[in-house]
C-alpha cells in the first residue's frame, strides 16, 4: 500500500467504528462475548435489519467475526487488536486537556474485562506490581525474567504453550478508565482465565464487570501484596 491507500484504509476503519450504533455494538463486544444479530439491535436500539445492515459493514471492515450455532449467528471482536484500538479511543475521546478524574462506574472502574484479559484499578495494580517486582521486563512489550516465569508457573500458567501462540506474547494495553497501562497478550489473557477459574473473580453474563472474591482478595494480599 502506498501512503494514500493507508490514509483512505485508515478512514474507512474510522467511518465504521465512528456510527453511533456501530459504536456502541463494538463497545459491548468488549467483555469477550458473543451477541447475536437481536441482542445486538437491543444494545444499539435500531431495528433488526438496521443492526444486521451495520453488522454486515463491521464484518466486512474486519471488526467483528460471525459464527453459525444452529439457527442463530454470534457475533464477536475480530481479535484483540481490536479491543486495543478501542480501548485507545476511549481514552482519546476523554478530554485530556481537563484534570482527569475517572467519571467510570465503581464496579466497571475497579476491574472488568478488555476483550480477553483484565482492566482497571485492580489491572493496573498488578502490572505495576509484575514491573516493579521485575517480574516483566520490557517498555511496552514484555518478556518475563526467570523469577517472573516462575511465578506465572506456580499460578499454573503454561507458559511455554503462551510463548507459541501467534499474538503478542505480553503487551501493554492503555486503560481508558487509569489513563495508565494494564496486561495484555496471550499472557493477560491466561492470567484472567486463571484467576476465573480458581474463583478469585467472577465474571458478569451481561456486563464487563469482574467481581473480587473474599479468597481472591485474601490471594492477591499474601501473593503480590496488593490491597483492595
């Protein structure tokens, strides 16, 4: 592509994403679920054929992916390149000239779901924790050292296997709700999948929330310190 193919590809992306109702389809896909063709006309407030017409652009753009299950069709992210970039423009559309205070919902501001892996308060803790202890290593995008791949294991991470995945191994992702950096790539996404199943979080059916358990909070105290 030369230079005026990029800028007309990148305005034809931006096009899509900037309809409001294709907005607000993107915006919830962000929690990592599938939605078929009626919830997501619910969540837009449009009409059937306009959320299909809209689904059929956001799928034709690269956005979003559709897979068949019996007579319904779930719609999902395209991958998590693309909650990033929305997860960007969230923090863009704030005014950044104001003195930034979170105006987020408490319990979506302390921990929800960014696609695949964590985000807010509670995400940007535990980076910061993983930098400062030197457990990651990097500006941006990450490597773990020896004692930071220990620890990943002792949580029952499989490493190697996250390593061989065809995704950034470990990269930052800027919270929209910190204005700060979180854990993203195929090893933010474990380390969510991890806590959920060892029932430190839960997960909201309809929401991005994530809840902190009474064990979960107890773990994150004794393991990494960190008070919640």
């Amino acid at each position: 592509m030369n230079g005026h193919d990029d800028d007309a590809a990148l305005s034809h992306i931006a096009g899509a994403i900037a309809e409001p109702a294709r907005t607000k389809m993107l915006c919830a896909l962000m929690d990592g679920h599938a939605r078929t063709s009626t919830e997501m006309a619910v969540i837009a407030e449009v009409s059937a054929s306009t959320a299909s017409a809209h689904l059929a652009r956001l799928k034709e753009d690269g956005l979003i992916t559709v897979r068949n299950q019996g007579r319904h069709r779930y719609y999902s992210l395209a991958g998590p390149q693309v909650a990033q970039a929305i997860e960007g423009l969230m923090v863009i559309s704030q005014n950044s000239a104001k003195a930034f205070v979170p105006n987020t919902p408490s319990r979506l501001q302390f921990a929800r779901t960014c696609y695949d892996h964590m985000a807010g308060t509670l995400a940007v803790q535990l980076h910061d924790h993983f930098v400062a202890a030197g457990w990651l290593v990097g500006d941006g995008t990450y490597q773990l050292s020896a004692s930071g791949e220990s620890v990943m294991i002792e949580l029952g991470l499989d490493v190697a296997t996250l390593r061989a995945q065809r995704r950034h191994f470990a990269c930052s992702c800027l919270d929209w709700s910190m204005r700060r950096p979180h854990l993203a790539g195929a090893l933010g996404a474990a380390l969510l999948q991890n806590v959920i199943s060892r029932e430190w979080m839960t997960q909201d059916l309809d929401s991005r929330a994530l809840g902190l358990t009474p064990q979960g909070r107890k773990a994150l105290m004794s393991r990494f310190g960190i008070h919640t």
